[in-house]
C-alpha cells in the first residue's frame, strides 16, 4: 500500500489572488488604516503619516531575510530590547591612594610582560626523569597468537 507524501509543505497557499492570507492581512490593514488617516487628519498629516505605514504593511507582506519573514526579525528585536540581559561586571571603587597604587601595579605587569622570559633551568635530575618518562610508553599489547 502507498501513502501519499505531502510535498512543498513550507509553501503557504495562496488564497486570494496571488496573496497569502497573512500577506492579505497585513495590505487590508495597511490600506484601511491609511483611509483612517486619509479622512480623520488633515491630507499632509495623512500622507506623512502613511508612508511609513505603508513600507511598514509592505515589508510585513512581502519582505524576506534570509527566507525568513519580516515579523520574525521584528519579534526578535522586540524580544531582545525588553528581555532582561545579563551584564557580568565587578565594579570595585578605589580611594585615590588606590588609584596610583593600581596604576603602578598595572604599569608593572606591562612592563612584565614585555620582558622575554628566561629559559628554564634543567637540572641532571630533572633530565633524567624526563628522558625516562620518555621511553616509558605503552605498548600495544603483542598478539602471541599471530603467526606469518
């Protein structure tokens, strides 16, 4: 018996004419609340007030980022700017004697740092007990059994 797989199941139908029902929303809100505008404030506050409803209702409806739809990058934003964020700081106040002391202490771990640092000193001891630990490795176990 075959089943019949559904294919293209992230295609949303267009429903009416080449619109979507969410892209037919998003344009029916747009205009009606453009014609809001249009009769209830003045025509220049109107048209002012329309253009950015209208880029608004058309990026809504049609704009995709990385196939993603509008509304989602909005969502997220709008969750990241009201969402409680995390900042990790220790702010530690220093009196003023403190401060040159901190300043000294940090000019000397500059200075430090440029410095090359020396080889290290290898006694015969600990040559010795490197060279051993060395040959002292795990062999694979010899399989007795093999035979060529």
């Amino acid at each position: 018996m075959e089943y019949q797989v559904p294919q293209f199941i992230e295609v949303e139908d267009k429903i009416i004419g080449p619109l979507t029902l969410k892209q037919f929303i998003y344009i029916a809100g747009t205009v009606g609340l453009c014609v809001v505008f249009a009769f209830y404030l003045p025509l220049v506050f109107a048209i002012v007030l329309s253009v950015p409803v209208v880029a608004l209702g058309g990026a809504l409806a049609f704009y995709k980022i990385n196939g993603k739809p509008f509304i989602e990058l909005l969502e997220a934003g709008f969750n990241y700017y009201t969402g409680a964020k995390f900042f990790l700081w220790k702010h530690k106040e220093l009196k003023a004697g403190e401060v040159s002391a901190a300043a000294a202490a940090a000019a000397a771990a500059e200075e430090a740092a440029r410095q090359p640092l020396g080889t290290p000193k290898l006694t015969r001891g600990k040559l010795s007990e490197l060279a051993w630990s060395l040959d002292v490795q795990q062999q694979p176990p010899v399989d007795d059994q093999q035979t060529t």
